[in-house]
C-alpha cells in the first residue's frame, strides 16, 4: 500500500534531510569560501543547516537540493555581513573615542561658578567684561555706553579677566 497525504510528506521531508546531510562536506567547503576562519566557516554552516531544515517544508521536490542550499548560506552569509559591518563589535575600542559632547551638568556646574565668579566682581569691572567679552562689543561702544575713556575700558577689562580668572580658579594669569 503507497504512502499517501501526512505519511508521504514526512517520508518525502526524511529523504530530503538525508541529503541534506549527505551534501555537508560540499556546504562546508562552500562556507569556507566565505572565510578563511575555521569555526566562522562552522558557524555559517550550522546557521544554514538551522534555516534549511526549519523551512524544508518550502523546498520544491524536482529542483536542485544542492543549489537550493547554496542559495540559503549565501543569503545567510550576506545577511551576517551586513549585520557586521553596521554593529562592527570591538572594531574600535569605544573607551577611548572622544565625548561627542561634553556632560551637561559640568556644563550646568560652570555656569554657576560663572555667575558666582561674575557677581563678586566690582560692578565697573563685570559691566565691561559683559560689555565687551559678553555682547562682543568694540572697546569704542563700551566707552561711550559707561561713559569714560577708551584706556579705561581696557583698564577696567583687564582687572576684571584677573579677579573672574582668581574667582574660578584660584590663582592670577601671572
């Protein structure tokens, strides 16, 4: 009595997954192509050999088995590659790239040893370094809006460079 309907298809699914194993060293030797590692070429047989019998139930009876693998650990391989060269695991060493940006509370901490430096300076001295320092204005612009002569803006910036310089970090430019 001929094998009909579940029974042919799971005999049909064994005969195929003995030549799947009998087309091993052929798909082995495929993978190495791929790589010249040893146990990477292992690793993409086995993924092959994963994906192949998970869908043997899509291989079409009549066509090339061998070709139809080939197929999977090509697609397989690509995929992997693809996968390798995005992610790129441990091709740089990550610690020792450059911040893009520097942590915002160093930033936010600044500021406030900023504003706790700029407001213990005299007020002639941090309206000249807001002034020119701050706003970018010329020596010229600072002068008529204090009021008082250009050497004394420069005067007044210096002092102020000293004492916000002192106020931050403790010690003068000299």
């Amino acid at each position: 009595m001929p094998a009909t309907g579940i029974h042919a298809l799971h005999k049909s699914h064994h005969h195929i997954e003995d030549q799947v194993v009998d087309l091993m060293p052929a798909l082995r030797a495929f993978a190495r192509t791929f790589t010249s590692v040893p146990f990477e070429a292992d690793d993409l047989l086995q993924e092959t050999l994963y994906r192949a019998l998970r869908s043997i139930g899509q291989f079409e009876p009549g066509t090339s088995l061998k070709s139809w693998l080939f197929t999977i650990m090509r697609n397989t391989f690509r995929t992997q590659y693809k996968i390798r060269t995005r992610e790129s695991p441990g091709n740089t060493n990550c610690a020792e790239l450059p911040i893009p940006m520097a942590p915002p509370q160093e930033w936010s901490v600044l500021n406030g040893e900023l504003r706790d430096a700029l407001a213990s300076l005299t007020p002639e001295h941090r309206e000249v370094l807001v002034l020119v320092a701050g706003f970018g204005m010329s020596y010229k612009e600072a002068a008529d809006i204090c009021d008082c002569a250009i050497g004394t803006i420069k005067s007044r910036l210096s002092r102020a460079r000293e004492e916000l310089i002192v106020q931050m970090h403790g010690n003068p430019l000299n």
